[in-house]
C-alpha cells in the first residue's frame, strides 16, 4: 500500500512538474490591450508582444465578429519592432492577418506595442465580447517553431448597445439581403410614398395657412363695416342737427 502511495505521488508530482515546463515553454506572448466603448461605439485593440525569445518571421490572426464591430485604421508599430509588419484585411469573416518579417537575423526581441486597431461597435445581444488572437506560426532565424502564449481581455459592453437576439438578426437580414429588381423596386416605392407623404403635409400646412387668412379676412372685414356703419349714423346724425341750429339762430 505503501508502495502504491508513493508511485501515485511521483506521478502527480511528475504531472505537475510536466505542466509546468509546458506552460513555461512559450517563446513570445500575444496580448490584447482594450480601450473602453465611448458613446459612439468606438474602441482601439492594442496588440502587445512581451516574453519575446526572438521572432524571425511569421504570421498571427486578429479575429473579430463582423456583425457586431466595424474595422477601421491599423496602426503598426514598423520602427520598435525591427522589421516589416503587413497586414491584410478580411471584413467579411471578421479577420486581419498580421505577418512580420525581421530586418536581420537578430529577429525581433521587442516587448511592447505592435499594432492597433480602431474598431466600432455596432450593436450585439451579448453584455461581454472579446476579439480574439489565433493560428500564430512564428519562426526563429533558424526556422524553429516558436510557442505563443494569448491573453484575452474580454470587453463590457454598454447597455445602450446591447440588443435582443430577434433584432440583431434581423438586421443582419437586412444587411445580407442581395440586391435585386425587386429590392430596388421596394426601395423606389418607399421613396416615392415619402416624397408623396412629405408633399401632402406640405400642402395640408398651406391650406391650414390659408384657412387662418380667410377667417381673419372675414373677422376684420366684419369689424370694418361695423365701424364705418356707425360713423356713418353719427354723420347723419351730425346734419340732421345742423339745420336746427340754423334755424334756431335766425330766430
């Protein structure tokens, strides 16, 4: 018994130690710096490289979800790093791929910023996401493979950008829907009813416009005769005194 104790506590303990050399035996570490989502949606993803042994050339995957972010500039970091950094863009899938090539055998040792992203947040269902890092094939000079290690950092969405699952797809539908006679034909009818609804509350406008200006014109046309009536009365009554007062002076 004593015997079989023992072994299983070599074993775990050679488990462990393996583990350990494992984890330890990452040559370069990819991480994700985040910014935070401003008002308008906007956030820039900092790539950082650390732990670096020496990365000759090679290539890694930023990976996001293209219904959910919009990308836009990326800015790599060609001087720190001792060597030139490319990228090539695939917005529909949601990736961008970043390859580097150093500029002498020394490879690049930096530990620190590689490139940014600027991205957009559209709208998504979840209250956390995260881009993501992947598929990284980086080589020494001599063409060893190295070990990459990534850290995540997951993003708290604001709550002004979350939506229902129903209304993130459909406007995914509607983003995906493919042009065709009858979708221009819809497009055409919509515009149409609203050239039409805009020019019917113009015209209501214009007849209500015109309706106060009547009434008004009948109101003061109303007053106006009923003025010029009474001065009328009090002229006539004026000359019939008059003669009166004639005749009264003659006497």
């Amino acid at each position: 018994m004593k015997r079989f104790l023992s072994a299983f506590i070599c074993i775990v303990l050679m488990s462990s130690a393996a583990t350990t050399l494992l984890a330890s035996a990452a040559d370069y570490t990819l991480e994700i710096e985040n910014g935070e989502i401003d008002d308008y949606g906007n956030i820039t993803a900092t790539i950082n490289i650390s732990e670096n042994s020496g990365i000759y050339y090679g290539s890694f995957k930023f990976i996001y979800n293209s219904s959910c972010f919009e990308l836009g500039e990326i800015e790599v970091n060609q001087a720190s790093t001792n060597g030139k950094i490319t990228t090539q863009e695939d917005t529909q899938n949601g990736v961008v791929t970043f390859t580097y090539s150093a500029n002498d055998e020394g490879g690049c040792t930096y530990g620190g910023e590689f490139a940014k992203l600027n991205m957009r947040l559209i709208a998504t269902s979840e209250p956390v996401i995260s881009f993501n890092l992947d598929m990284a094939n980086m080589e020494d000079f001599s063409g060893n493979q190295l070990e990459a290690t990534y850290k995540i950092v997951p993003i708290q969405v604001p709550q002004s950008f979350i939506v229902t699952e129903a209304a993130t797809e459909e406007t995914q539908q509607d983003t995906q829907k493919p042009i065709t006679a009858e979708t221009v034909k819809e497009v055409e009818n919509k515009t149409q009813g609203g050239f039409f609804s805009a020019l019917l509350s113009v015209l209501k406008t214009v007849l209500i416009i015109i309706l106060i200006v009547v009434v008004l014109a009948v109101i003061l046309s109303f007053f106006t005769r009923r003025y010029f009536k009474k001065k009328r009365q009090r002229q006539r009554a004026e000359r019939l005194k008059q003669p009166n007062t004639h005749n009264d002076s003659d006497s």
